[in-house]
C-alpha cells in the first residue's frame, strides 16, 4: 500500500482504507460505518472537519484551460443542463452514438467512474473523443486507480482535450465494484487532487453527500475543498429540492462560493432502476421510484418526474444546474441518451 509520509497532523489517515487526509469521502454508512467494512467506524466521522492546510487556491486561475473558459462562459448565460453519459465502457461507437443522441439538448456530459465497470477510457482519450463528437466533456478523476504523477499526467492531458470542467473524487474502494483485484492506489484524495486540478488550470467540481455522515460537518468539507480550488459542487441524491436548499443554506453560512449542480434521478425502466439502486448512501424523493415503475408508462413518468424535479432544483439560490443522474440498463444506452436528451428540451422550453 501506498504510504503518505509520516508528518500528517492527523492520524485518522492511518486508519482509513483509502489513506485519506481530508476525509471522510461520501461512502460512509448511515451508521457511522466505513465504506468496506461495516463492522468498522469511518476514521473520520467522529473528529472536526480536518481544514484545508496548504494556501488557499487563487481567486483568479493563471492559464485556464480552453474548456474551463467556455464553460465559465456558458455558467454567466444560463444554467447547465448536464447528464451522466450513458455510453458503454471502452466502446467508442457507443460514445459516439449517445453523444449524437445528445447534443443539443444537453450542454455538456459527466464521464466518471462506474461500480459496474471499473476499466474505461483513460480519462483524458475520454474528453478527447466526446469533444470529437462535439459534446462538452466534463470528466471524472479518482484517487483509486492512479498515483500522483498520473494523475498529474491526466490534467495536463483533460487539458489539452478541451474537458470543460474536472470532477475530483476520492473514488470508491476497490472492494466494492467490478474490479476487488487491482491494487487501489489512493495517493491522493479528492481535496488534495481538486488543488492539483485547480493549478493545472482546470475549472475543477467535487461531489457532496448531504444525507451521508457526518451530515452537520458536509458542508464545511466541501468549504475545505473550495480553500483548495473547487468551484462547483455536484450535490448526490439526497431526497429532492429541500435537503438541497437546506445543504446550500448551510454552505453559505459558512461562506461557500460554489455554483451547484444537485444531481436528479433518472429512472426510465427497471434497468435504469437497478443500476440507480447501485450508487453508495443513494437517497431519493419519497415513493419517487415506485411511481414512476408502476405507472402505465414509466418512461414517459420517468421523463415528467426529472424535468419537474429539476425546476424545483433551479429556483434554489445557487444553483447553477442540474446532473441528469443515472445509467442505463446493458444494451439500452442510446435509448437512455435519448431520454435524456427529451429531459433537457422540455427543461429548456419551461425554462
Ligand atoms: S468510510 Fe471512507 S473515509 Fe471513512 S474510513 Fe472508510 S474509506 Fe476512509
């Protein structure tokens, strides 16, 4: 395992699997446990938020990347309408078909990581190709799979393929996923890489998870994370427009900048269901899910619930888009990207 040298201030870093410094990440049990071990309590859960120890990020970025700027641009316009791509692993006619099912209606794409299926794209060929096909790629980076020199590597590439904004995450564990065989690296995690991410020029986002605990310190995790650099924040489900006016109230009392994007469940079918059902500490709207499965046509019912749940989403002060948030079930990526794409025109017309 990777060591993380031995002047850290804390030592719950030691004791979490993932070796992080400014933890916890956002697989925390609703008991306190950690992500791979539920008979262990998370390192951090129970100690004060550990702070940002390095100066604080620059307000101005000294050469941002080209995809930064644009969707900097695009953010003083209006909001984004972004959407978890849906597109098969390592399949680039797949990309490219969900990317043609999807533009347009959709401003830009999150690739990131996937339980289901660990081995993709490398991150920076990922932006490449989905900027080829003339989508806005922004693109997740985790901890897990890389150490720092390449995820440093990674940067420099997202970069110079044109990725609007980079997604920092710490990365679920190994143990859990399509891949417990591989050696998980976690060298760094996602505030130390967001500072990396913010100094290679990139416009960088975090995920939060309200509802996980600690659920009265997540916000000032994600404070500590903009000390580093972040200026977006993609907030995980958490059980609709409240929880998220109530996570962002919380922020601001405690000075965040950051624009965010709550995440909206998209649930079209069974399948589309089931791999919902896989995402870590998953909260949805009450009874959000068996409506949509038990009506006359769930996809029609899955479309008229996401595009409702996103306006409610947009009035909240602060929030500066939505993540169409989902999978699609095997062999039913186009239809989904479809879907998608029918979610982000009629937001856009009530808009
Ligand atoms: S829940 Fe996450 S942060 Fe907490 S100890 Fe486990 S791996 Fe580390």
């Amino acid at each position: 395992m990777v060591g993380r040298g031995a002047s850290l201030p804390v030592d719950s870093s030691s004791s979490c699997p993932k070796h992080m410094t400014y933890g916890p990440c956002g697989g925390v049990g609703f008991d306190g446990s950690c992500e791979i071990d539920a008979a262990t309590r998370c390192a951090f859960v129970d100690i004060d938020t550990v702070g940002w120890r390095r100066p604080p990020a620059p307000t101005v970025v000294q050469s941002p990347s080209a995809g930064s700027e644009r969707v900097r641009a695009l953010l003083g316009e209006r909001p984004l309408v972004v959407a978890d791509f849906p597109a098969r692993a390592v399949d680039a006619r797949s990309l490219e078909e969900c990317v043609a099912a999807m533009a347009g209606p959709v401003d830009a794409v999150l690739s990131g990581d996937a339980g289901p299926a660990r081995v993709q794209f490398a991150p920076s060929y990922r932006a490449r190709l989905i900027a080829d096909a003339d989508m806005l790629p922004f693109i997740g980076l985790n901890c897990r799979d890389r150490n720092r020199v390449a995820l440093e590597g990674e940067l420099a590439g997202l970069a110079h393929a044109g990725a609007g904004v980079v997604h920092c995450i710490t990365g679920d564990h190994t143990h859990t996923g399509s891949r417990p065989d591989a050696m998980p690296v976690f060298d760094l995690d996602a505030t130390e890489l967001t500072a990396l991410a913010r100094a290679a020029g990139h416009l960088v986002s975090v995920a939060e998870s309200p509802t996980t605990p600690p659920v009265d310190r997540r916000a000032a995790r994600l404070r500590e994370k903009e000390k580093a650099g972040a200026e977006l924040c993609f907030v995980n489900h958490c059980g609709g427009a409240e929880p998220v006016a109530r996570f962002i109230a919380q922020a601001r009392m405690l000075g965040s900048t950051s624009g965010f994007l709550p995440c909206v469940p998209v649930v079209l079918d069974e399948g589309s269901a089931h791999l919902l059902r896989t995402f870590t500490t998953l909260v949805l709207p009450p009874g959000y899910l068996e409506s949509i499965l038990s009506a006359a046509d769930p996809r029609e019912a899955g479309i008229a619930a996401a595009v409702s749940l996103s306006l409610a989403m947009l009035q909240i002060e602060g929030v500066v888009g939505v993540d169409l948030s989902g999978g699609a079930a095997p062999g039913r990526e186009t239809e989904h990207a479809q879907s998608l794409a029918e979610i982000a025109h009629r937001l856009k017309e009530e808009l």
